[in-house]
C-alpha cells in the first residue's frame, strides 16, 4: 500500500511498512531529485526532511558524459536549478551545468564499462572500415570537356 501526503512543501510517498508503520518514504521536490529518505516511522521521516531543509542541500556525485560519447566522469551535484538543470562540480574545482546527469550505483557502472568497450569497438571497425573502403578503385578523371 502506497500512501501519499504533503508535509511543508513537499510531497512524500511512503512505499513501505512494518507493523503499520512507515519505514521509507521518497520526496518529491526538485531540491532532492530522486531522494529516498528511511525512517521507522512517518515522525522520523518527517524529521529527516526538516534536517534537511534545515542543512540545506545535500550533495551527490553522478556520471556525466564528456564531449565524446564514450567519456563518463564523476561529479558532485551542488544544486538544481528550477529548471531541473543540475549544478556540478568535477575534481578540479570546475563548475558548469547540466540537463542530464546520470546515477552513480553499481548498475550504471556495469553499463558504462560496456558503453566504453563497444565504443571502443565502433572505433576499430570504423579505422577498419575506412582502410578497406581506400582500396576501391577510382575510374580516372577525365579531360575538362566531359570527353570520354
């Protein structure tokens, strides 16, 4: 049983229970995308998200994809905008914004590692391909009048 209310601006949705009590629940605002937020009951959950409001936003590292297709960095996310555009930082201390990030987890590592093979791949049978379509024999140019 899923139970949704609002507590201060945000929406909640408890999705598990124990013994009638909610033991997580996720929020809904653009200050804490994809938030889940564990607690053994709808009291305590509630005051984890007043500790949040409280300290302010909670930083979290995700993938970027760098300018090639085949590049993924980890960032930490500092802000969204009201866009839902993320703020990131990178280890050198550079900030800059983005549209997509994507989820550091276990899961997105194994997908990236086979993203950066085939990459990998795509880029040798491409080399492979070029080296093959250069033998193809031109018929030669003619004279400048169309003659044959």
């Amino acid at each position: 049983m899923e139970l949704t209310g609002e507590y201060k601006g945000f929406e909640i949705k408890v999705s598990e229970w124990d013994e009638g009590k909610a033991v997580s629940a996720s929020i809904d605002h653009p200050l804490f995308y994809n938030s889940k937020i564990d607690g053994k009951s709808l009291k305590s959950i509630k005051q984890k998200i007043n500790k949040i409001i409280k300290d302010g936003f909670e930083r979290f590292d995700v993938y970027v994809r760098g300018w090639s297709n085949n590049e993924f960095y980890i960032v930490t996310v500092t802000s969204i905008d009201e866009y839902g555009d993320f703020w990131v930082i990178d280890k050198e201390g550079n900030r800059s914004k983005h549209h997509n990030v994507y989820e550091k987890s276990d899961y997105n590592d194994s997908i990236i590692k086979a993203i950066v093979e085939k990459a990998k791949e795509k880029e040798t049978l491409n080399k492979e391909f070029r080296a093959i379509e250069n033998k193809l024999k031109e018929v030669p140019k003619q004279g400048g009048n169309n003659e044959p």
